[in-house]
C-alpha cells in the first residue's frame, strides 16, 4: 500500500493543470517558490520549442499548507497554462463549435499516442489523445516532486540529475559515482550548462548537434542520470515484487513520456562483466560505527547512512540490493527516445480518408532531454519519500523524526 498517492488532470492547450496530493504528513514546510524554481528548471534546456517563450509556470498552492506548513491534508495545485488564451475556442469545455472550428487531427504521428488512443477510445479527433498525453502533463509532476524533495531535505536526502547523452554525443569519462560530495559538484556544473551536461567540451557538441537537427527538421533523445543521497538503509523490500525499490523507481521513471529505457547504477553494463568485476565489495570501519553521519569525516563511505560502520568502496549496484536501499547514493539512468513531432512529417495514414498523407505536425521541442531530467527528479522524489514514509511512518513531522532517529540509533548499536 503506498502512502504517498497523486494524480494529475489538464491538457496541454487546457485552461490550466491540476494535482493533488495526498500522504504528506503535518508540520514540513512548503514555499511555491521552491515549486516555482523546479519548474523553471523543467522550462529550460537548449532545444525547446517555442511554448517556453510563452508559458511562465507558476505553481499556485489551493489546499494542504497553512503559514508555508503542511496540514496533513491533501495538497492541491494549480499551474494555469497562458496559451490558452490562443486555444480557448478549440478546447472549449462548456459549448459546442462546428468540427472545422477544432483543427482536427486525423493523420497519427509515428511513435505518438495518436493512433492507439484514439482506437482505444473511439476518438475520430487525435487532438483529444495528443493534448493529455502531451509532456505538458510533467510540469505538474514537477511541482509534486519539489514538495516531495522540500518533505525529504529535512532528512537530509537529496536529488539532481544531469544529462550523459545526446544522440550520439555522449559525456566524457563517466562511471557510477559512489561520493555525495562529487555527485553534487557535478549536479552544480550540470546546472549552468545549457544542456544540463556537466562536461563543456560535451555540453558544445550537444548543442551543435541539436542546431543540425533543427536545420534537417529533425529531433534528438538520450540518456540522464539521476541520483539521490542520504537514503537511510532499508528503504523497500524484497518481500514482494511491487515493494522492491528499484522496481518502483523504475516504473515511475518509465511513466514520463518517451523514456523507453531505464537502468540502476551499472546497469546494462554489467552484460559484459564478471561477477567479480561488479559486485560491490563490503568493509568495515570501526571507528565510524555509531557515528552520526553528520559528524563523519573519514570513511570512503560518502555519508556512511548505516551509522554502523560497514561501507563500500564502489557503487555499482546503484543503492539499491535486493530491492532494499543500501545506504550509497541511489543511480538512475534513463533514455529518451526523439520526440514523435517532426517539422519534416514522416508517413502516416489518414484515418478518415484511410489515404497515404504525412504525419500531423504540432508545435514542438526538438530535443528535450534536459527537461526530462528534472522531471526524473520529481518522480524519483515521489517514489523515495513514500518509502521513507513506509519505513518510518507517522502524521506529523515530530512523530515521523522519533520514529527516523530511533531506527539510526538503531542502527549504530548493531
């Protein structure tokens, strides 16, 4: 059972997106204008299209937090989308217009929703598809995700990502990082780059290479990377197979539109190794057993979260054994396929007509990578706080606290 329940509603030229939250306990602080900062974030990147230029997210909160605090109830929130104003007539809600008034979408777009949407529901329109499954949808699961994150940094848990590739461009001399300290150094250099690559030399041709598929009319995907520190010990299960961690992290980064793979900290590239080779070896420190981790200094255990001495070395698992967290930072990997939308329309199927046409075009990005990556973050957010939530449960921020100082107490007399 999770504790931690959201759902999102809106379409893309829609009047505006609304979610709800449920599951976070009383007593945590929210600002919007640390939602308002995420979804910034989600709005940049090199290579989006030109609905940035129009929309300027702002997340207005309607219920849950009183004074800049959670109440414990469901938190509701709203982002209006401007360019409704050019749309109001098409996506109308209250009254009826002549189908030539809709602009009407009947010629599916390759690798979109269109065409299995609309035979699913009985739609002679794609735009009632194309508009909810829009990548519109994420900025909400954007402002979600950065309560989630405000919720677990009082837990010292925290969650950037960056982008390692774009089509064929990749990012020089990477490897699964074990350190939090590097990791968010990395997230810090990733942030002033306009691909959100941390390496320049990468960074410039990814950008060249998104120039040249704006001029062919083409579009770009790729891979980011997610990660995630101070995650205590024992976050999921390996009981069953939808409390597995890894597994839930997993679904949630595969739910964001056009990723079409995901990884956990080595990843695929364990097809090629030994078990010798990837394996992540376990010492012990006696001298950090039963300190706390903020008090820690010396262990090649970067937070050294089990407070009871034991660390690794190498983090090739990702956090994650067993689908339980083992206290190293979590790793995810993601890819991105290219966006369906082309500016040069592949070859479709009129399915009024039932006459070779080209694909429909939609005003789109041509490489969105980056904003993928962000909202990696927020859904990776959702998933750890409700297993922390899990693990160390209770409706208020003073309960849930006894409940995580007992458990590392705990832990430091093992």
């Amino acid at each position: 059972m999770h504790i931690i329940r959201f759902l999102t509603a809106g379409e893309s030229h829609g009047k505006a997106l609304t979610g709800i939250l449920e599951g976070i306990p009383s007593g945590f602080s929210v600002l919007s204008e640390e939602i308002d900062i995420e979804l910034k974030r989600r709005q940049g990147g090199y290579g989006r299209g030109g609905r940035m230029k129009i929309e300027s997210d702002h997340a207005e909160i309607l219920s849950g937090i009183r004074a800049g605090k959670t109440t414990g109830a469901p938190i509701a929130i709203q982002i209006k989308n401007k360019d409704w104003e050019n749309w109001k007539e098409i996506m109308n809600t209250e009254y009826r217009v002549h189908s030539t008034q809709l602009k009407q979408i009947t010629r599916p777009r390759p690798g979109h929703a269109d065409l299995a949407g609309a035979l699913k529901y009985n739609h002679k329109d794609m735009r009632n598809i194309l508009e909810r499954s829009s990548a519109r949808e994420t900025a909400m699961r954007v402002a979600i995700g950065a309560v989630a994150k405000q919720f677990l940094l009082a837990f010292g848990i925290k969650i950037g990502s960056y982008v390692i590739q774009i089509g064929n461009v990749q990012r020089t001399k990477y490897r699964v990082q074990t350190s939090e300290k590097d990791l968010l150094q990395s997230f810090k250099k990733a942030e002033k780059s306009s691909v959100r690559c941390l390496d320049q030399q990468s960074s410039e041709k990814m950008v060249r290479l998104i120039d040249k598929a704006i001029k062919e009319g083409n579009s770009l995907g790729g891979i980011f990377e997610v990660f995630i520190t101070g995650v205590p010990v024992g976050l999921g299960s390996h009981i069953q197979w939808d409390r597995k961690l890894d597994g839930r992290l997993a679904q949630a980064l595969m739910s964001i539109q056009a990723i079409k793979g995901v990884e956990i900290g080595l990843g695929f590239g364990m097809a090629e190794k030994s078990g010798s080779e990837v394996m992540d070896e376990i010492f012990f420190d006696r001298e950090a057993s039963g300190v706390r981790r903020e008090e820690t200094k010396r262990s090649p255990c970067p937070l050294l979260l089990t407070t009871c001495g034991f660390y690794r070395k190498t983090n090739n698992a990702g956090g994650i054994e067993g689908g339980i967290s083992n206290g190293m930072p979590i790793i995810l990997r993601a890819v991105m396929k290219p966006i369906p939308t082309l500016r040069k329309p592949l070859q479709s199927v009129d399915i009024k007509t039932k006459r070779s046409s080209s694909a429909a075009y939609e005003r789109s990005d041509i490489c969105a990578v980056p904003a993928a990556s962000v909202v990696g973050e927020a859904m990776a957010a959702i998933v750890i706080a409700d297993a922390f939530l899990e693990k160390f449960g209770g409706d208020s921020r003073v309960e849930i606290k006894r409940n995580y100082d007992s458990y590392v107490s705990y832990l430091g007399k093992f």
